[in-house]
C-alpha cells in the first residue's frame, strides 16, 4: 500500500508544530523521518495512524492491503506499550482477540510471529521478565501480526542500548527480508536510518518542514558489505551537516522556552 | 616499608525489608502474655480490663449459648450486603468519572460535598427512609463505602498508562474491549487498595448502625454488654471485631496475590 502526505500541517493550541509536508512513499519503502527534537516527528506519525485528528492538508493510503491485513495503519512504539499483566502470547493476542479470526487461526499467526522475533521460548513469559529488547521484539511481534499496510514505529530502538539495538536492527532487516511493509520509522539515530531506510526525510526544527530529502542508493539488505561502508558514512555525514544546524538552534529554542516560557 | 593494607568493611546494611513470617505471632503472643501477667499481678484491675483468660472465658459461653452464631450471622450479611451495594455502585461511578469528561465534571464536585459527611449522622434520616430494620442498616453501611471506592476507583482509571489505551485504539480495539482489557485490569491494583480502605469503613459503620434498633450482631452485643458493665464481654466482642478484620485483609492479600500476580 502506498502512502501520500500532501500539505500536512498541525498546531497544538496556538503552537505550530509541522508545516506544509508532503510526501510519497511507494510500496515496500521505508522513510526515516529524522529531525531535532520537538520538531513534530510523533505527531506526524500520529497523524498518519489517525491518533490525531487532520487539521491542514491530506494523508491518504493508495492500494489495497495485502491479504489477512487486519489493521492496515500499525505502530510499534518507543515505550513498547506492552499489557504488563499479559504474558507475551497474550500481548500479541490483544492485536488479534477483537477480529473475526478462529481460534486456530490466532493462535497459528501467534505462534508464527514469535517464531519470526525470536520469541518462541519465552511466550508464557510475562513483559517484567524480559529485557529491553525482548520487550521491543514483542511489539514488533504484535505489529507484525496483524500483517499491517504500513508500519509507523516512533523511535522503537531509542530506549534500546546499543548492543541490543544493533541485534534488533538485524532482526529487522531479517523480516524485511521476508516481505517489505511499507514504514515510516521515526528515529534520532543517523546510523539507524542510514542503515534501515530507503530515503530519509529531513525536517527543519518547529514548525517542521520538509529540509531535504535524501536518498540511500545500496539496497537495504546489502549495507552490512564492507565496500558499502564508505558510501553509507559519506551519507551519513551529510545527514549530519542537513541537521547539525537545526539541532543547534532548537536546543538553544527549548533554553529559551525554559526561561519564559 | 609495606603499604598498609585495609580490610573492606561492608556498611550496606539494613534499609532492606525482608520475610518474617513468623514475626506477627511472637508479637501477639508479647502482647497477650504481657496483658496477663498485668492482670494477674493486680497492675490492671478487673473491672477497667479483664484478663485474656476471661475473655478467653466470655468467648466460649457465648459459643456454647449459639449466640456467636447469630451475632456473626447478623454482622456478616449487613457487612457483605452494604458493602457489595456501596462497590458496585462506586466502581460504576468511579469508572464512568475516569473514562468520561461529563461524569468527571458532574461528579467531581458532588463527591467532594458528600464524602466528609459522617455517614453515620444520616442514619435517623436513612431509618426515616427505610424503616429502623435491616435495609437501612445496610443503606448506612453502602453509603459509607460508596464514596472512598468512587475515589480510588477513579484515580486508579486515571493513573492507567495513556500509552497503553492509544496503543489499544492503534489496534482498532473499541471501547468496550479497551475498558475490558486495559483499563479494568490497569486500574485493579489501586482498586484493590480501595477495598482495604472501605472494608475497614464498613466494619466500622457496621458496629455504629448496630448499636440502634436491634438486639443481634457484633456491635448490639458489645453496646449490651457495655450497659451491663460485663466488660469480659465487651472485649469479646471487639475480639470478634478484629478477627473479622483480620480475616477480610487475609482474603484481600489473597486476592491481591492471585490477581496481581503480574506485579
Ligand atoms: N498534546 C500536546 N499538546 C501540546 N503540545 C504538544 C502536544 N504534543 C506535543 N506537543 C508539542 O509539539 C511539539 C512537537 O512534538 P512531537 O512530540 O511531535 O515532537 P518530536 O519531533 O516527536 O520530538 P522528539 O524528538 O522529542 O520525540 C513539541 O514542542 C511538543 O512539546
Ligand atoms: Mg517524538
């Protein structure tokens, strides 16, 4: 399913927040979504999976959802969010318990997501007994068996180490592998977008708008090769001086916020 | 020259609360020995406290006559009555003031007008209502939990993680399911704690609305002996109080234990 922001806009109350974005995404593609902090990533997400209602512009899916899709617009967030009473079988239940699925059905797409997140042995376990990262596997477990349109994860890795978010960026890219969703992933980290993204939207500090966007030429799967190395920290790096600036700036912004605000 | 050499000492201790099952025990039995012994020795007279063993004494004559059974009897269905009724009325009303904006602002207020009252000074007006038998017994004991469980029901919705009701409506998880599913088990924690709180209103408004208009239960037996001076039974009968006490927060752990075990 493709996905077209045209003119987005959004304020709370009377503070601007996002101006004027539009963007494609095709089938399959993933966005980063980078930008300085307070710039309106999440809200923008938001927005996209109907948490927020539209006040300026449009966001419209084109295509259909692909087959056993049961919850086309899917996050995995940066919390988790996981039911702490429900042990990880039952997390991931919650996605599927309200859908006209028997039971056979549920439990067989259960046990195939946890299979596929590395999850298989601890499906009894309860969200207090597991790590961070197995935390995360559970929600993109829970996302990805509802065999969602478009995957929005806001900054999935952030709450991560970053051992345990180089392992996950692996199982990711090993879904992916699989079958490629189309997904706007939220992050601050230049090296996770360069490494998971196929473009990567650059947003100017509050109100944000569209900076630049840049894209990354090395198939996904591929930018584990040493001789991509290079390339992709020459990326990188630009990212970082599009940004740098902006970053600069709403920092010193936020000081001021603090001072009279 | 050598270097002096210092041994580590370890001076993280304490500030660490661990098990003491059967720390409770010795402490009752301290108790008691010590109430005895003031007894025997003439340090507490007779007719202020009686010895435990005279208690002990009142306790069995009131099992042998059957009365204990009727007291108890009485007690148990006024207390398990009012105190359902004032829950399930204050989890409706708690939760609606939770979840809804206009029960919130509708109810706010009105529980903080009602809640100080002393329930049991509406009791003549409750008996006006209902008769001086059992319903307004039980109306004065309901009225009493109402409030306390709208309160912690309510907070407790309240204090449920936003994040995990918008991660429900990302589902597409309607509101019946997310109030099943998140909010309810969300809020049973502080909504067990309410229960301790209105479990001990409840014995404590029970007792009151006893000691008006009828000859049986806890409180009745303790304000008649009371009025006959037979402070053996008096004591008994607060002994009996605070065993139903004790059972009521033993059946709370033990629902907190099974239905928390997530904690
Ligand atoms: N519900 C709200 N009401 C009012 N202001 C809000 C609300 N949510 C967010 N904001 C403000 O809007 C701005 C954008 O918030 P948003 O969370 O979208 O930014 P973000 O880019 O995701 O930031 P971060 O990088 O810190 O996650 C911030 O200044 C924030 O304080
Ligand atoms: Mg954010």
């Amino acid at each position: 399913m493709r996905l077209l922001l045209r003119q987005v806009g959004h304020h709370y109350a009377d503070l601007p927040v996002l101006e004027d974005i539009s963007l494609d995404v095709a089938q399959g593609e993933t966005v980063a979504i980078i930008g300085p902090s307070g710039c309106g990533k999440s809200t923008l997400l938001n927005l996209v999976g109907g948490l927020l209602p539209l006040q300026q512009g449009s966001i419209e899916t084109l295509g259909a959802p692909p087959p056993g899709c049961l919850n086309p617009l899917t996050f995995v967030f940066q919390d988790f969010a996981l039911l702490p009473w429900r042990d990880v079988a039952g997390n991931v239940a919650l996605a599927l318990e309200h859908h006209d699925l028997s039971r056979v059905e549920r439990d067989a797409r259960i046990q195939d997501v946890l299979a596929l997140c590395g999850l298989s042995d601890f499906a009894k376990a309860l969200p207090k007994q597991l790590s961070g990262g197995m935390r995360q596997r559970v929600g993109i477990a829970r996302a990805i068996a509802v065999r969602p349109a478009v995957l929005l994860m806001d900054e999935p890795l952030s709450a991560l180490d970053a051992q345990t978010r180089e392992l996950l960026m692996e199982d990711l890219l090993a879904i992916w592998g699989r079958e490629r969703t189309t997904t706007l992933y939220v992050t601050h980290n230049l090296a996770e977008a360069v490494r998971l993204a196929d473009r990567v939207m650059v947003l100017s500090r509050r109100p944000g708008k569209v900076k630049t966007i840049i894209g990354i030429p090395i198939p996904v799967l591929e930018r584990g090769k040493p001789q991509h190395a290079a390339a992709l920290a020459a990326l990188q790096e630009d990212l970082w001086q599009s940004i740098k600036i902006e970053a600069q700036v709403a920092d010193r912004e936020m000081l001021g916020e603090a001072q009279h605000g | 020259m050598a270097e002096p050499r210092t041994r580590i000492a370890f001076r993280g201790g304490g500030f660490v609360l661990g098990n003491r099952r059967w720390a409770p025990w010795i402490a009752f039995v301290i108790i008691i020995a010590g109430w005895e012994a003031a007894s025997l020795s003439g340090l507490l007279p007779a007719l202020f406290m009686p010895a435990p063993h005279e208690v002990i004494a009142a306790l069995r004559d009131l099992v042998n006559s059957g009365k204990l059974g009727n007291h108890i009897g009485a007690s148990l269905y006024r207390v398990l009555v009012g105190w359902a009724l004032g829950t399930s009325c204050g989890l409706v009303a708690g939760f609606a003031m939770g979840v809804f904006s206009m029960a919130r602002a509708a109810g706010l207020p009105v529980v903080a007008a009602l809640f100080p009252i002393p329930k049991i000074a509406l009791l003549p007006l409750l008996i006006l209502w209902f008769g001086i038998g059992e319903p307004s017994k039980v109306a004065t004991i309901a009225l009493g939990v109402f409030f306390p469980t709208v309160v912690s029901t309510f907070s407790a919705v309240d204090a449920v993680p936003r994040n995990l009701i918008r991660m429900a409506q990302s589902f597409g998880l309607g509101m019946p399911d997310i109030l099943r599913k998140v909010v309810w088990p969300g809020a049973l924690p502080g909504i067990l704690a309410g229960f301790r709180i209105s479990s001990s209103i409840a014995l404590i408004l029970l007792v009151s609305a006893e000691m008006i208009g009828t000859q049986v239960g806890i409180g009745a037996f303790i304000l008649g002996a009371g009025n006959l001076m037979q402070t053996d039974q008096l004591v008994a009968g607060v002994v009996l109080l605070s065993i139903l006490g004790l059972a009521i927060s033993f059946l709370l752990s033990l629902a907190e234990k099974t239905l928390l075990r997530w904690r």
